[in-house]
C-alpha cells in the first residue's frame, strides 16, 4: 500500500537544516527602533471606546478583527477588519488579521484597552522565512508590540496571551464578544464561559448570546452619529468618488470601441478607487440599458451603446474604511432623449424631495415619505397606478403601495465604514429615530421599467434611473457631500460635454 496522502499536500519545498537557519537569520540591517507618531484618529478612539465602556461597566469586553479568509488553497482575500474593531482601534485596510481590542474593567472604574495581536516575528523564528501566511518574506514586515502602542496610543501584547487574559477571574468578571467578528475568538469565549460554569445550560447559552448581540448593536449604533474626523474620511471618500466618476465620463468612448463597456467602466472607477484609497466600497454597479433595472447589477458584462443610460452605482473606501456610495445616470451618448429625460426629472425631483426632508427633528424615514411621494404622484400623472388608485391610496402602507412595482427599494440607508452602515441597530434607533446632525445617509430614490414590463409605456421599457447622493446631516438642514458630481439633467449633460468635447 502506498504512503497515505496528507490531507493537505504542500507543494513547497523548504530548506530546513541548521546551516541554511543560521544563514537566513544572519546578515540583516538593524530593525529600526524608532517609534511611529500617533496616529490623528487615535485622539478620537478613547471617546468612541468610552462609550461601550459606559454600556457595560465591569464587563470584559471583546472586539475581535477577525481572520484572514480564504479563496482558494494557500491563497487569501485581502484583509478587511471587523468594523467595530477598525471603529474602536482606528486601524483600517489590511489590519490586523487576529487581532483582539480587549477592554478589560478596571478597579478604578472604565476600562483600559489591550490591543492583542501577532507581533512582527524574530528573523531567526521559522516564521520569518516559512510561513507563507504571516511570515516576513511573504507579507512584509508587522509592526512590534511598541510601534503599535505608539499608534494607536494603547497598551499591546501578545496574542499569545488572549486565552489566559479571557480566563482570568472566570466566573466573576462577565465576557462579552462580537461574535461574528471571529468564530475562533468566539468559541474562546464560549470556552472560557463554559469551564466557568457559566455557559452551559440553555438557559444560559441564550443568555449569553443575547449579552453578545447587545454589544454587537452598541457597537453600530454608536456610530449614527459621526465625530468630526470621521465627517472629513466622509469628505476624502466622496472627493475620491467625484474624480473617479470624471474618468469614467472620459473613457466612455473608449468603453464604448471596446465591448464589455460595463466591465471597462468598473475598471476605471476600481483604478481610482484603489489608487485614491483603499479600493470600492461595495462591489460597482454598472449597469447599461436595461441592466439599470437589476437592482444589484454587478456581473458588468454589458456593452456601453448610444441611446442607453449607464447607471453607474459606486463609491470609492479610504484607508480608513469609511465609503462614499453615489449613483450617477448618464446618457452614454451625452444627451438624455426625450423619454429618458422625463424619467430622469421624476427621480430628480423625488431625490430633491427627500433631501429637503434631510434636517435635524426630521425621523429617518421621512425621507422615504418624501421622496416616494414625488415617485407615486409622477407614476399616477403617467396613468401606470391601477384604475381608481390615486396618490393617496398608493402611498396608503395597508392597502396600497403600488407604485413599488417600479421603486421596490428604500429611498435611504446610514452610510460609514459599512455601505450599509449601522445595520444593527434597533428600528427606534434608525427608521423611526429623528435625524440628528452627524449624520450621514444616503438619499437614493430611482424609477425601473423593465424591459418586459407590459403594464409600462412601450417607450419607458428598458429605462432605469437611480440618482444618489451621500448626505451629513448638519445643525440646520444638511450638506450633500457629493454634490460635486452633476446630477440635474441639465448639469449632466454640460458636465460630461466638458471632459469629452472640451465644452458644453
Ligand atoms: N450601492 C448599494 C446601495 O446603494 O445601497
Ligand atoms: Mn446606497
Ligand atoms: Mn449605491
């Protein structure tokens, strides 16, 4: 009988005697020693810690990065941190694959944060030179326990000690975690609460789970509301966005030459969104023609034809992770006709509408209100709501909402380091919360005509439009942070003549 295969054959071979180690470690430029300065965003962490501090005093509290994901064999995604991590420590893209923000009560009340996580490894450890997932040849160089605690400005060390610091006064000193962050930190915990008795029965695996779901929803709704640094990553990700939508205008003749234009224009946008910051937000969505009128159109395998529309839904995350999220509708060959035109008005004064609604003592979805109202009173004009059905009666939630059929989304969402920020918090929190300033949402309404919808016009059919802008709620009314990029009819058309005629 042959050997047995290992269940994961490795295919690399390493050079493993003593001599080659001893050589490998030796040879190398001093580390530096110098630390790094404080990051800007570590003057705004304590007060965002502060708050789930003040939550759940004298609890251990723990917000993983989570860990590296794979995509195929040996091969990894790129990193993306858990955002009540990234929130809570300030690190953003790429950092730091099994990190753990401890806070761990303190007697004198509060908490002090310990940041756990892999140090940078000593060039004479195997890791150095042989681990293809963290070692130093294949991934560069992690910081040290001292030059993230000069960062971040909190006490580091070694993820090597998470376990025991978890276990520490088990049964006395309560755990919390956000479990989806990390499964493998989250069976840790779960470990811990079970040895101390603590997590065993049902009872108590229920009562557990629910303490751990409070503090994942502390932790997103905590950030409704956005600090003043976080207003400026806002800021950065829609100016970001604004260029990147002008190079998509520009090379739409290009995308046009070339087939496959929807793949083109997300290439272009992906450019800049990775070269501006840390890459799209969410994945783009450009859709073409009657691709517009699939919501979430991301295969972007269309042709880019004249007489179509482009609907080009994409926002560029910084480094901080915080993302624009803005959708244009262009006309491919420069000019709206007609029909696309009155279409494209109808979104526009519906967007208009729900934007005015944008002001501090506002609710959340009276954004909604006011924007669909505007999408079911242009649909009524039209003769497209069922006979004897008037705007009254469509909007009516029991026994209306036929208008829907062609706006079957939400008009807003919140908008942050998560495209669809703050999803877990409580609907009193969100839909029904008053707007307060800090805020950022989207305001997005849209009109869909599906290629075969027989109950639309003939010549409606095969048009969608969505017109989206990210807003900051401000002390009197709001400010669209992406109102650099055009989006009356008019502006359009005068914008995308500029970069492809040299003028309107
Ligand atoms: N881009 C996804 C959305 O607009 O919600
Ligand atoms: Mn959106
Ligand atoms: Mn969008």
């Amino acid at each position: 009988m042959s050997e047995k295969q290992p269940t994961k054959p490795d295919h690399r071979s390493r050079p493993n005697n003593e001599q080659f180690k001893t050589f490998i470690a030796s040879g190398w430029a001093p580390r530096p020693t110098d630390l790094p300065e404080q990051a800007e965003v570590a003057r705004w962490t304590p007060a965002r810690r502060a708050v789930v501090s003040e939550a759940f005093p004298g609890e251990r509290l723990v917000m993983p990065a989570g860990g590296l994901k794979v995509r195929s064999n040996d091969c990894d995604y790129v990193f993306r941190p858990h955002t009540a991590f990234s929130h809570l420590t300030g690190l953003g893209a790429d950092r730091e694959p099994d990190a753990v923000l401890v806070l761990e009560p303190s007697e004198e009340g509060g908490h002090d944060p310990i940041l756990y996580f892999r140090p940078l490894a000593p060039r004479d450890s195997e890791e150095f030179f042989a681990d293809s997932r963290y070692g130093e040849f294949w991934v560069g160089s992690r910081p040290t326990l001292e030059s993230m605690a000069a960062e971040l400005g909190l006490e580091t060390r070694h993820i090597d000690q998470l376990g025991d610091a978890l276990a520490k006064d088990a049964g006395q000193v309560a755990l919390r975690v956000v479990a989806e962050a990390d499964a493998d930190v989250a069976a840790l915990v779960e470990k811990v609460r079970a040895e101390s008795g603590l997590g065993t029965t049902e009872a108590q695996l229920t009562a557990a789970a629910e303490a751990d779901a409070e503090l994942a929803r502390m932790c997103s709704t905590m950030r409704l509301v956005k600090d003043d640094w976080e207003k400026d990553q806002m800021r950065l990700a829609c100016e970001g966005t604004a260029r990147a939508f002008d190079a998509v205008v520009a090379d739409l003749p290009e995308a046009k030459k070339r087939g496959r234009g929807e793949r083109w224009v997300e290439g272009v946008f992906g450019l800049h969104a990775r070269h501006h910051g840390n890459g799209v937000g969410y994945d783009s969505i450009c859709a073409a023609g009657d691709h517009a009128n699939t919501l979430h159109w991301i295969r972007n395998t269309g042709d880019l034809r004249d007489g179509d529309l482009l609907l080009l839904d994409a926002g560029i995350e910084v480094d901080s992770l915080f993302t624009a999220d803005v959708t244009r509708t262009l006309p491919i060959s420069g000019r709206f006709s007609d029909v696309q035109r009155r279409i494209y008005e109808a979104v526009y004064a519906a967007q208009q509408a729900g934007i005015a609604a944008c002001r501090p003592g506002n609710r959340f979805k009276d954004v909604h209100a006011a924007a669909i109202r505007v999408i079911a009173e242009h649909l009524h004009e039209w003769g497209l709501l069922p006979e004897g059905v008037d705007v009254e009666a469509t909007l009516d939630t029991d026994t209306g909402q036929y208008h829907r059929r062609w706006m079957v989304h939400g008009t807003s969402h919140h908008l942050g380091m998560d495209v669809h920020d703050c999803a877990q918090a409580l609907r009193e929190d969100y839909m029904d919360a008053e707007l307060r300033p800090g805020m950022v949402l989207t305001v997005e309404p849209g009109l869909y005509f599906k290629a075969d919808d027989q109950l639309a016009p003939e010549e409606f059919r095969g048009i969608g439009v969505r017109i989206e802008d990210d807003i900051l709620i401000t002390e009197d009314g709001c400010e669209n942070l992406s109102a650099m990029i055009p989006s009356r009819a008019d502006d359009v058309e005068a914008w995308m003549a500029r970069i492809l005629d040299g003028g309107a």
